[in-house]
C-alpha cells in the first residue's frame, strides 16, 4: 500500500512539475506580449498631416440674355394672279352662229356634166372561181378474211365530211354486211380529196356518200 501511495505522489509531483513547466514561460510571454502592446498604443502629440489650400474664384451669376430672333421658316404665300381669259367655245349648232354683222354675197358655184363612161369600163370578173371536191386517188380497200371464207360480196355507201384541208373525218360505212363496214371506213380515211372551193377560200364539206363495192374475182 505505501509503494502504491508512493507511486500515485510521485506522479503527482511529476504532472505539477510539468504544469509548472508550461505555465511559467507561457505568463511571461503573455506579460511581454501586453506590455508591447501597450506600449505601441500610447503615443505621445502627433501634428497632424500639412494640408493642400486650394484658392476659389469668387461666384458670378451670368446675366440671362434674350434669345435671338428666329428667322420664320414658312415661306410667304404668293400673290393669287388673276386667271387667263378663256377662249370661247365652238358652238355645236351652226344655226345658233349669229351671222347678221357678215356682209357675204356670191352665186353657186357653176357645174360641169363629164362624159358617160360607163359603157366603156370593163364588166367585172370575179377574182376567184368555185371548185368542186374530189378525192387525189381512189380508195383501196382490204378484203375482209372472214368475207373471203364465207364467200361473201356487198355494196358499201361510206358517209363522210371534208375539211378545208381536204381531209376526211366523221366517217361511217353502212354496208350490206357488216363484215364490210369496217374495211370500207378505213379505205376511206386514207383518202386525200382535194377541198372545195367557194368564193376563193376552202371550205368544209359534210353530207358526202362515197360508194364502194366489194366483189371476188371469179
């Protein structure tokens, strides 16, 4: 137990020792710190810093002007002039002309009777002569093969028109069999006819019947 005791003193005295150690040096250094410190705040009279004096001109009020005088930017406006006689209009009807200050006399004007020529002139011709249609070559038509099979003949009339071009158009056969209407109408429009003529111009023919037949050499 005293060994115990012994030890717990002794590491007692030690941590006092340390304490002390540290805490000592640790005052004066505070101490020195704040006397320093205290020292460098205290001062005695400073004269303050010299300072620049600047010299002001005394203040004039100005004097107010008046403005000067504007020149008017709007033009005068002319003088109105007087218009120009206006010349008198024609009148429309000359029996309202008053002619009674016009001092005008004469006689009419004598004529002359000329020579009958008419008899003399040449009768007039027409310029232009009128000219029937008619076609450039004959129609070829095709025989048709179911006719040939059927040993078969007929007579065709083929309606058609003409242009002035002398083409033809609007074209339809009726046949004595139908075999034929087709055959006949194409012959025909591969006809070229030469167009009609009234009064010097071409013009257009309708109504026109071209017969055709359809025989088989025997």
């Amino acid at each position: 137990m005293e060994s115990v005791q012994a030890t717990k003193i002794r590491f007692g005295d030690k941590m006092f020792i340390r304490a002390t150690v540290v805490m000592v040096p640790a005052a004066v250094m505070t101490f020195g710190l704040f006397t320093a410190m205290r020292g460098a705040i205290a001062s005695e009279d400073i004269a303050p810093p010299s300072q620049t004096v600047y010299e002001l001109q005394p203040y004039l009020e100005t004097v107010e002007q008046a403005p000067p005088d504007l020149v008017n930017p709007k033009p005068t406006r002319p003088e109105v002039l007087d218009p120009p006689p206006q010349i008198e209009k024609v009148r429309a009807d000359p029996t309202k002309v008053d002619l009674s200050g016009l001092d005008y006399s004469g006689v009419r004007p004598a004529t002359y009777d000329g020579p009958t020529i008419g008899s003399i002139l040449p009768t007039r011709m027409p310029a232009l002569i009128d000219k029937d249609m008619r076609p450039l070559q004959p129609p070829v038509p095709v025989y048709p093969r179911r006719a040939v099979e059927k040993d078969l003949q007929g007579d065709c009339d083929v309606y058609l028109s003409v242009s002035p071009r002398g083409e033809p158009f609007d074209v339809t056969a009726k046949c004595t069999d139908r075999l034929f209407e087709r055959s006949a109408e194409n012959a025909i429009k591969k006809v070229k006819f030469t167009p009609k003529i009234r009064d010097g111009l071409p013009v257009t023919v309708t109504g026109v019947v071209y017969p055709l037949e359809f025989r088989m050499e025997p």
